[in-house]
C-alpha cells in the first residue's frame, strides 16, 4: 500500500472511477438523511418516532423497541444530537471516501439500528407490494461496498489513497490489510459462514416485517405526533397555576362593558404540557363574566390574533348576522344586548369551522343573576367549564390541533376549566354545612357531560340555572354541549368528595376534581378497615392440578385466567386504559426472570408504571387462594398468549416466592 501504483490505462481506470460514483452516491442520500436531521419535525418528534414504530410489533420483537424507548425518552436531547451527528459524520465519510471499509461495517449496523428503531422492521404493505424497508437496502448496499473494496483494494478517488500515502498503516483501517492483494482470494469457510448468517439475519428481518408493517403507520411526521397523548407527557408534579374557579363579584351600574381580546397563545392543559390554543382572555375558558338580570352588556371584541374570529354569547337576544360577525386579525367588533334570562350560558367563538375553533379552546361561562334572585344564599361559588381538547404534538411537551380527531370525537383530554385533573392537587373548599354552588358549563364542543359529585346528592338543580326550574334531590344530571345548569351542595360531614364526568371515559382522561370538606386545619380521618374473621378469597371454580411432578396445562391456565384475571384485564390481555395494565408486551411478563411476574399474582400490586403511564388501580393479592400450580398455569397462560412468548415459569419458582 506504501508504493504508488503504476499509471493506468483509461480503461483498467473505469472499474475504480465506478466504484467511487457507486460510493459517492450513496453518500448524497445519506446527505439528505443528515439534512432531515437537523429539520425542526425531526427534533420535535424523536420520541414520537420510537413510539410509533412500537405500536404494532409482535411480542417478540417488541423488546426491542421497549428497550430503546427506555433509554431514548429519558435524554431525548442527548440522542437527537448523536443522531444528528453520527449520520452527518457517516454521510461525510462516504462522500468523501474516509474510513472506507470501517465506515461500511459501521453504516450497516447503524442502519439497522435506525431502521428497526424509527422505521419498524419494514412495511407498511399493500396488496401486491412488497416492501423490505430503507434501512435494509442500506445494509445491503454497504455489503456490495465492503465486497468492492475487498477487491480492488486502495481507490486513487478517496481521501485513504491520499493518507496512505503519508502513513501505509491506514490501510488496516480503510481497508483491514496490508496492502491489495493481486489476485483475488479463495472464499474460505469463515466467510462462507459469515454470508450464511447475513442471510439469515434478512431472512428474519423480513419475515419479522409480515406481521408489525400490517399495523405500524408509516413513519411520518403526523403519526409521530399522533402517537404522543399530552397524558402521557404530563410531568407527576401538580399542576402550579390552577385556573380560578371562584365565581367572581358583581359589577355595579346599569351597563357593564367588556373589553375582550383574542390571542394566539400556549396554555396549559395538563401538568407541564401546553396546547397552542386561541384564547379570549389569554386563558382557557376565558374569563368568567357574570352580569345581573336586567344590565346592559356593551361587548368590545379585538382581535389579536392571527386568524379571523367571533363571539356568540348563548345569554343575548341580539341579531347574530350584527353582533357575532367575524372579524380579521386587527379589527374589533362593538355591540350591545340586555341580560334579560337568568341563568348560566356559554360564549363561544362561532367562526366557521366552529369545530375547530371552539377544540382550541374559544370557550367561557357568563353568569346571569336573577334580578330577585329566591335561591338560598350559597357559601361558597365556583364555576367549572367542561371542555374537550384534541392533540398532536408540534415539539416537545407543546400540543397542537388535530381536526381529524375533532371530526371522529376522539379527545385526548376532557377537563374542567382547561387543565387535567388540577382539581385533584388543588381542590375547592368548604365547611361542613356550607352551601356549594357549582356553576356548570359544558362548552364541549362534542361531548355530553353527566355530572355528578361521588358521596353526594345536590340539594337544588337549576336547569340553565333559572331559579323558576329547581330540581330536588338529584344525584347525577347531563348537560348537553352548549348548556350550564347551577348544582347546589349541602355537604354535612367532611371528607373529599371528587366531582366527575359519570361518563368513565371521560373522568379517565382529565374530568375530576375534589371538593375538599372540612374546616380550616383539621386533618381527614381515615377509613375503619380491618380484617374479616374467616373470610379468605373465593377458590376459582377450575379443577385441581393433577398430582406429581408440576406440568404447564394450556387449558387449565385459560380457564384459571379466565376466572380470576379477565375480568380486570380483559381476555385479550389488553387491560383497562389508566386503571388495570396490558400484558401483552408488559416487561414483567416478558421477563426471562419471572420474580416480579409471580409476586404479582402472589401479592398483589397498585400503582404500576409501564411505558411512562401509570395504573394506579390496585390488583389484590391471590397467594391464599391459588396453589403453586394455579399461580403457575396463570403465568405460564400469560406468558404464551396474545402473541407473548416468553420462558415457562415452575410451581418450584412461584413457591420460593411465597
């Protein structure tokens, strides 16, 4: 390699000038890799990335994928940077023709590692197509360069040939020898093994791709973001600035002005995670307005934003085509209406598509008080805006909109007064006693709200919270999109009493609070629970295990599942979302260790946190009731269903960790 090669023809000149535009080609695609880098969506995404390519892959490769996020999402800064800089390093050297063959080992791996990562092991398919993923033709393509360069040895177009000139021992690192060979060598029986192993490694690949490219979207920026839930980002500590539920005082006089602003602005929408939304007041809801009976409501809109807006308010008699017209970034509208219903109304943007604009949180309450008003003078008064909030994530913990979500109804958060679950670490207060008045809006846009408050009956409802509609006596009461009713709470004894969304689904994602009873200082009791004389888990209804050595029995094991677990975690393994965990693909069930999967079962466990969501439902302990070998059956079911295969437990295992 020292000596400088005799000069060639141009023809014995083309094989090594081809060689080198094979090279350098496949380093300007790899440029444009790097490029894509350093874009903003890939950096907003990183995680979405991993998470996406996840969603669909079998129990057997999904280890793979659970391992990476469990690394990547704690310092996403850091590996977005590695990224950034390993594939902008790999690109240069082919380009430029550094490193040759180690640059072609490195590159291949890497590309493996990026494509089953980001990409899942290929897809996705069509009928008819078949598609064996970039990151794999990369390998490919850095065999057939590594193949080349063990042939011809030093090429004249690449930096090497010029730093072998000055230093001969490069060449073990641009070429892993000496010096070029003269003629080529016989294939010896290791490189015969290697190649038979590197068809293997494709032949599992593409055959792992059958199955996870069917259900994995296609890695772009959108299914990214759309596989990231602002619950899922949402940081354990409370939420810092709670929204003000405290209905607020009264303004004297015969007119009341509001001078209301629209914006473009970042709120918060769950602890630490923030939404892009297009606020009037600069919050979501916008600031509670509450106006007697009789008054004049003078409304000055201006709009700061960036589109064009309106605002409908559910308690004026006024000429919509006048008084809610849009109006463009820069303009304001001046109009007037008399409050003449009591009552608890929602103003709204009503721009077309109001779908939209309302999802980004153009909502808030206006309280009308009755000019005699009858009702019983209420202690305490809050108001709670239900309202929906549909996400994909832009970059980081900032959400933005996503309209198709909005069109199928499927939000990511439902919560009063615009943040998940802040009422949970900041609850309303009142005495033992005292009057509650809730004033509840439900600003939607979509979602019906079935409101109640879990260990209490309302003393009054006022449907539309006209006093002339008083209801007695009620414990659970819809309001529809569009609609306030006023709910009055007489609560004697203190306690935490958690106000909710009835519909499940919705208290689940964000719609539930804590009304926190007692006074000023005095801490809660706690409840009398003890022990049962002679009371001990039911048995499943399954036959005993057959006597002698233990045996996994498939069929016993569905059928103790079935009695004992499904109920929670559903036949098909899926869990409950937010209160029991999956066990297809959980870790613990996966784990060639099976400890933590036996103790489970044995003693119970609460408050599991799996792919950063926690379950905080408690499962039971079933040691007392279950034999060794029942506990073995369940596991061992769990652990060969539902596309899991993990390594068999023994009745041996489950009783050294009784």
């Amino acid at each position: 390699m020292a000596e400088q090669q005799e000069p060639q023809s141009s023809h014995n000149a083309w094989p090594a000038l081809s060689t080198a535009a094979l090279r350098v080609a496949f380093g300007v695609i790899w440029v444009v890799n790097a490029a894509f880098t350093w874009m903003p969506s890939f950096a907003a995404n990183y995680a979405g990335w991993l998470r996406n390519a996840a969603e669909g892959q079998p129990a057997w490769s999904a280890w793979w994928f659970n391992a990476w996020i469990a690394v990547v999402e704690p310092h996403p800064t850091l590996f977005l940077w590695l990224t950034r800089l390993a594939t902008t390093a790999l690109a240069l050297a082919l380009l430029f023709g550094f490193a040759r063959r180690t640059v072609y080992m490195l590159g291949a791996l890497y590309s493996l590692l990026i494509w089953s990562t980001a990409g899942g092991f290929g897809g996705p398919y069509t009928i008819g197509a078949s598609n064996t993923g970039v990151g794999l033709l990369y390998v490919l393509i850095f065999a057939v360069l590594m193949a080349i360069n063990h042939r011809a040895g030093t090429s004249p177009y690449s930096l090497d040939y010029f730093i072998e000139l000055k230093w001969p021992a490069w060449s073990w690192i641009a070429e892993w020898r000496e010096r070029r060979l003269s003629d080529a060598p016989r294939v010896a029986w290791w490189a015969q093994t290697g190649v038979l192993i590197g068809v293997a490694a494709v032949v599992f690949f593409l055959v792992a791709g059958l199955h996870s490219s069917l259900n994995v979207q296609a890695p772009t920026p959108a299914a990214a973001a759309a596989a990231v839930s602002p619950l899922q980002l949402a940081s354990k500590e409370p939420v810092k600035h709670p929204y003000d539920a405290t209905l607020p005082p009264l303004q004297d006089g015969d007119k009341v002005t509001l001078n209301i602003d629209v914006t473009d602005k970042a709120v918060e929408i769950a602890s630490g995670v923030t939404y892009q939304a297009w606020p009037y007041f600069d919050t979501v809801p916008g600031k509670t307005i509450r106006v007697k009976q009789g008054q004049t409501v003078k409304v000055v809109l201006t709009n700061k934003a960036t589109v064009h807006h309106s605002i409908d308010f559910h308690s004026a008699f006024t000429p919509p085509n006048l008084s809610f017209a849009d109006i463009m970034p820069g303009e304001q509208i001046e109009f007037e209406f008399v409050a003449r219903v009591p009552g608890v109304f929602v103003y709204h943007c009503g721009t077309p598509p109001v779908l939209l604009h309302m999802a980004n949180g153009m909502y808030g309450a206006i309280i009308v008080d009755p000019a005699d008003d009858p009702r019983p003078k209420a202690d305490k008064e809050y108001v709670l805006v239900q309202g929906e909030w549909y996400t994909q994530q832009i970059a980081g913990t900032l959400m933005g909109p996503d309209f198709g979500k909005m069109q199928r109804i499927q939000p990511d958060i439902v919560a009063f007064n615009g943040i998940a679950f802040q009422y949970q670490d900041h609850p309303l207060t009142a005495r033992p006693n005292e009057r509650v008045r809730l004033y509840m809006v439900n600003a939607g846009p979509s979602l019906w709200s079935a409101f109640h408050v879990i260990g209490a009956i309302f003393d009054k409802v006022y449907p539309d919270g006209n006093p002339a509609h008083a209801l007695n006596g009620v414990s659970t009461y819809s309001v529809g999109p569009g609609e306030g009713i006023v709910f009055d709470l007489v609560i004697p004894d203190p306690g935490h009493y958690v106000f909710v969304d009835h519909s499940f689904a919705h208290l689940d994602k964000g719609a539930a609070g804590v009304l926190d009873i007692r006074e000023p200082g005095v801490e809660h009791g706690k409840p009398n629970i003890s022990k049962a004389a002679g009371a001990a888990a039911p048995a499943p209804v399954v036959a005993a295990a057959p006597a002698g050595p233990y045996k996994f029995d498939p069929e016993r094991g569905a059928q103790l599942y079935t009695s004992t677990c499904a109920a929670c975690h559903q036949a098909n393994g899926a869990g409950l979302s937010g209160a029991f965990p999956p066990l297809v693909k959980n870790p613990a069930v996966l784990d060639g260790d099976p400890t933590k999967h036996i103790r489970s079962i044995l003693h119970g466990v609460s408050g599991e946190v799996i792919d950063g969501v926690s379950y905080p439902s408690p499962m039971p302990p079933f040691g007392g009731a279950l034999s060794d070998a029942d506990v073995a059956d369940i596991a061992n079911h769990e652990r060969t269903s539902w596309g899991n295969q993990a390594k068999l437990v023994t009745a041996d295992q489950v009783k050294a960790q009784r």
